[in-house]
C-alpha cells in the first residue's frame, strides 16, 4: 500500500527538494514510486501486527509524514545518510 505520494512529498519540501536527490541520469518518476513502495514495505509489517492491512480509512497524517520521510531517505545518495 502506497502511504505517500510524488505530489505529498512536493507539497511539503517542494519539487526542486526532489531534484536534489535523484541524479540526473535517474529517471524521476521511477527513483520516486520505487521509493515510495520501499517506504510502504518498511511500514506494513509494524502495522501488520495490530491492524487489518490494507488500511481502509484515510492515511493518517502521521503515517504519512513517516512514509514521505522513509521515502526520502531512501533517494538520499548513501554518502548522506
């Protein structure tokens, strides 16, 4: 499940922020949804343990702060971890 979006992310830090990442031979759109479905793996195994997943509701806002940061964080280069 998808907790976070391109467009979430870029309507906090703005879509330069992304360009910062993600090197110029990588292609955008693919670094960002890999990223994204990487931070969706990360989270569902701790939400597994006490909910039904797929979650039906809205994602709540913390969930996906935590997504856009966990995505994030992945883009970043390995030297700036």
């Amino acid at each position: 499940m998808s907790y976070a979006t391109r467009a979430d992310i870029e309507a906090i830090y703005g879509a330069r922020f992304l360009e910062t990442l993600v090197p110029n031979d990588v292609d955008m759109d693919t670094a960002v949804a890999r990223a994204i479905t990487a931070a969706g793996a990360m989270i569902d195994p701790y939400l597994r343990k006490r909910y039904v997943l797929p979650i039906t509701v809205a994602t709540p806002a913390i969930l996906q702060q935590c997504a856009i940061d966990i995505a994030c964080w992945q883009l970043a280069p390995a030297a700036d971890r």
